[in-house]
C-alpha cells in the first residue's frame, strides 16, 4: 500500500509543530542566555603596583646611595616621591580583576540555529 494515490496529499504540518514545541519550551523553561567563555586579562593592578613600587625602592636606593643631595635634586626627589606614593594610594583603592577564562552573554539572538553558535 503505497500514499501516491492519496488525495488530498498528506500533511505533516512542520510549522504548526515547531510553533508548538517553542511556545510550550518558552512557557516551561523561559528565555535562555546564550553564554561565551572567553579570556579576560584583567585590569592589570597588581602588576601596576608593583611596577611603581620597584620604581620607589630604586629611587629610593638613589637617594641612600647619594644621588639627589643638591638643593634642587632634593626638591625634586621629594615631588617624585610624593607622586609615586599617591599613584599607590589611588592604585590600592581601585578593584582588582585577575586574568583568566570568565562566562560572559552572547550578544548574539538566541534564536539563531545552533549551528551558527560557538
């Protein structure tokens, strides 16, 4: 028995099922977010900080070797080393984020096919 024949043509009604199946998915599990695993490097403050304190302790060791003992190389220590210390003070107070892999939304429609996602 064969469906050639078969008048009116049998209808599978593949739209009318995937409306179905999307609309009773969205009622039972809600919209979803489609998440990227990347590399974030991080803000970089720690590695900051402690460029500008080796900075400080050679400058620092200048000072103690006998570098800045003019009048004017003292003035000029003493500002240097103020703004190296309130560089510090404003970099302890900002956040830190460390480097690595973090999850982070896909900008991209959820709606697209799968295979078109990462």
């Amino acid at each position: 028995m064969t469906s050639q024949n078969c008048r009116p043509a049998p209808s599978i009604r593949a739209r009318l099922l995937d409306d179905f199946v999307e609309d009773w998915f969205l009622q039972r599990f809600g919209d979803g977010m489609i998440y990227a695993t990347v590399y974030d490097p991080g803000n970089g403050i720690p590695e900051r900080i402690a460029e500008i304190e080796a900075a400080r302790e050679r400058l620092r060791a200048d000072r103690e070797a006998g570098l800045y003992d003019a009048p004017y190389d003292a003035t000029w220590f003493r500002d240097g080393y103020g703004a190296i210390g309130g560089q510090l003070a404003a970099l302890h107070e900002e956040p830190r984020r460390v480097a690595g892999m973090v999850r982070r939304p896909d900008r991209r429609d959820g709606c697209l096919p799968l295979a078109s996602h990462p």
